[in-house]
C-alpha cells in the first residue's frame, strides 16, 4: 500500500471535481475515464468553471462504438463538459470509435505521441480491469506502444481502444475514483494485495497515485492502516 494514498470519503465524486477544477484552472493536461462517478464530476467542475480553454482533454479509453452510442466515453465528455462550459479546451483529443480498432488505436498512439497527463482519473471494475485493460489481456504486456487495440474482459463485449501500462506511470497524479459495495473486492485486491495480472488495477499506477473511496468500497480494507484519514 506504500504506493498509494487511500481516501475514505462522503463524496468521491465531489473531491474528483474539486482536482479536476484545480487541473483546468492550472491549465493542464488531464486523461478522462467514462462511469457514473465520473460522469457526476465532470458535471460538477463544468458548472464551478465556464472557461476550459487552457486545459487539455484525452480519453483514457473507448469502446469502439459510433459517436452517439450511449457506451461512449467521447459522448460522455461532450455531454458533461464539451456542451456544457462557455468556453471549450484548448484541445480535446477524442477516440475515433467508427473506424477498426487496430486503425483507431494506431491513429491514438501517434496522437499521444509526446504527450503526459498531468492529471489521469481512472476507475476500477468489479473484476479488478481499468480503463480498458482486462485481466490477463495481451494488452496488459505492451511496453512500446501508448496506445493499442482491447477485447472486452466484460459486458458490453465490444472492441476497445486503451492507453497502456508505461504511458499511464508518466501521469503526475493518478487518481481512482471507486464507490459502492460490487467493487470492495476489486479494491482489496488492486490495493492491498501484490500486483498480479488477474488484477489489472495492481499494475497501473502515476508517479502519485491516489485512490478515493466511499465507506462501501472500502469496506474490503480490514486494517485501519490500509485507510489513512
């Protein structure tokens, strides 16, 4: 757990938008993951700051869906942020989940070329996946590329394009965002248990990496020293 900062909060979502506010305001680079605890975020910093213009948008990762399909994490970013503020990001730099997986990933890889995330917000599946790394996924060996191509570990089963293990470690700060009981489980292991493959979420990780949680998530973390507060 020494790689890790873990905390138990009321309202995680509301904490990911007071970092997010402080990340556009910094004018910074910031990776964008999908979910409903996200999604309440983003809303949150949308309306606490009209002008994103100094600020940079990535996608984490996508299905590889059309534009409009509610699975897609570029709808969900649009919807939340991109209609909402006055003024938009200097750039945001949008999966293309229209064309082939291979194509879509290699179009991304070439655009993260040169590129850090200052701040990425990542969660954490039931099965212990993150953005779209799946356990024992091929992808979960990549060390070359920024970018690749994903089968899905779980429903929905569509193809995903995701960023990699080593592009994610070059993130400044990393912070999960994980609530509700379904995910206790998922949490002990990625947090508090060795790194293992069968848990994806074990071997992603920033240069800072901290993990907000509500009493539910954490409820897998027995020992009161694996929840400093």
């Amino acid at each position: 757990m020494s790689d890790v900062e873990i905390e138990v909060l009321d309202d995680p979502a509301g904490e990911l938008a007071r970092l997010l506010v402080e990340a556009v305001r910094a004018g910074q680079s910031v990776g964008l993951s999908g979910g409903s605890t996200p999604r309440r975020a983003y809303e949150l910093a949308a309306t606490q700051v009209p002008d994103w213009s100094s600020a940079e948008l990535w996608l984490v990762d996508d299905r590889c869906v059309p534009a409009d399909d509610e699975r897609s994490n570029a709808r969900l970013v649009r919807e939340t942020i991109l209609d909402r503020v006055e003024r938009g990001p200097r750039a945001a730099h949008l999966i293309d989940g229209e064309v082939e997986p291979e194509e879509a990933a290699a179009r991304y890889d070439a655009e993260l070329d040169g590129a850090r995330f200052d701040l990425t917000m990542m969660g954490v599946g039931p099965d212990g996946h993150t953005a779209s790394l799946f356990p024992g996924g091929p992808e979960l060996a990549e060390r070359e590329r920024r970018a690749v191509a994903a089968e899905a570990g779980m429903e929905p089963f569509v193809p995903r394009v995701t960023t990699t293990i080593p592009f994610l470690a070059e993130t400044a700060l990393m912070v999960f965002v994980i609530t509700g009981t379904d995910k206790a489980d998922a949490v002990r292991r990625a947090f508090a248990e060795e790194p293992s493959a069968d848990v994806p979420a074990s071997l992603v990780r920033g240069r800072r990496t901290v993990v907000l949680l509500d009493a539910d998530a954490a409820s897998g973390l027995h020992s009161p020293l694996q929840i400093p507060i």
